[in-house]
C-alpha cells in the first residue's frame, strides 16, 4: 500500500526526496510524538494508522484526528514549527516511510509539488480535526463510533482490525461501559463482529447509515483536495 501523498509527487521530485525516506515499522501503541515536545522525523504511512491525541486530564485523552496513507504525520513542520501540539500514538501498526526534520525542512522548501501536495492534505486534516470536535460533543456515542470505524477502516485498507474497548474509550472520550453499549448495539444490528480484541466490520453499508453524517463531511473534503 503506497502513501497518497508520496504517490502524488512527480517522479524527478520524487527521486530526490527518496533519498531520505526511510522505512521503518510501526508498533501498536508506539508513541511518535508528545506535546510540547521536539519533532525529530515526519512519518509518511503505508500500512500503519496514527492517531492524534489531546490529554484531557492525568487520565483521559481524546482522538482529535487520525493519520493514514492519505497523509503525513507531522503537521507542525508544515506551518513552520517543530514542536508537537498532540500526542501522536499508532494505533494500527503497519510499515511507514520516515524523514529526519533536517532534511525536510530543506526537502519542503524546495519541492513545490511536496509542499502544495501537504498544503491541500493539512487543509483536509484541519477540516478533520474540526469536524472530530464537533462530533465529540454534539454527537451520540453509537454514531460517533461507526464514524471511527469507517475512518479506521478507509485508512488501514482492511475489514478487520486490531483493538480493545480500553482503547476505544480511550480514542472517543466514552467510558468503557458507552463503549460495550454503542458497540453492542452495533454487533446487534450485524454490522460488526467483535471477539478476544479483533474487531470485523460486516457490513459497511449499514455503519454508514448509522454514523453521524462527519464521516461523509470529511470524506469529501479529502476526496476534493487530493482530486
Ligand atoms: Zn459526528
């Protein structure tokens, strides 16, 4: 699975930039980057997922976004700072190509289709992030997981997915209890299957019906910027 950003760089750009990607594999829960604290690499995804974390308090955090092969992880080298303002946690492991902020930065500067290209993707991922807000507090739980479900699903480029309900508390800012009755009432309606920490989406139709309409708002700004 290729990176949609990557993929959309002509190719005698894209050879220079090559470069200085480096692969690298990605673990389940592996932390990427902390608030407030330096960026040393961007991550380019393949086949991983990482989400965008918020800490509400010592013990809650809240996804505020999420990066998949549509994009890059890393988004305050795009606007100029090197600072992360969120925890960045992997929450699908899964292969990523990384680059040293030194040579983004140079790399960035000079590539007119990379930049343009990670412009229109933090435009998307900002209408993203906008939208999760929204979502998280006007939204019922049972809509908001089958958004994230369909959103995980779209990036990962898989039916089946890996997670526990602690983890899923811990990404829609639910206790687990709002986590087993949203996801039960799911299960009941034989949209998803779900045992010993895998989840399986059935039928992505019927989730579609019953997210909130954020998936589709998303969705169609990221289908728009990356025409
Ligand atoms: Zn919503």
């Amino acid at each position: 699975m290729g990176n949609r950003v990557l993929a959309s760089i002509p190719t005698k750009d894209f050879r220079r930039l090559e470069r200085d990607l480096e692969p690298v594999t990605l673990g389940f829960g592996q932390v990427l980057y902390e608030p407030r604290k330096a960026i040393r690499h961007v991550y380019f995804p393949l086949g991983c997922l990482v989400s965008l974390l918020t800490a509400v308090d010592k013990r809650r955090t809240l996804e505020v976004g999420m990066v998949g092969n549509e994009g890059m992880a890393g988004m305050p080298f795009i606007l100029g700072m090197g600072v992360s303002g969120v925890r960045a946690l992997v929450q699908g492991g899964g292969d990523a190509l990384r680059m040293a902020s030194a040579p983004f930065r140079i790399e960035f500067d000079r590539n007119r289709p990379l930049r343009d290209a990670l412009y229109r993707y933090t435009y998307a991922l900002m209408a993203q992030i906008s939208q999760t807000a929204a979502c998280n507090r006007f939204h019922d739980a049972e809509a908001r997981l089958a958004r994230w479900l369909l959103m995980t699903r779209d990036r990962v480029g898989s039916d089946e997915f890996l997670l526990t309900q602690e983890f899923l508390a811990h990404m829609l800012g639910l206790r687990r209890e709002g986590v087993t009755e949203a996801a039960g009432a799911l299960r009941k309606r034989g949209l998803i299957s779900y045992s010993r920490g895998s989840l399986r989406v059935l039928d992505a139709k019927g989730l579609k019906a019953s997210s909130c309409t954020c998936y589709q708002i998303v969705k169609s700004v990221f289908d728009r910027a990356q025409g």
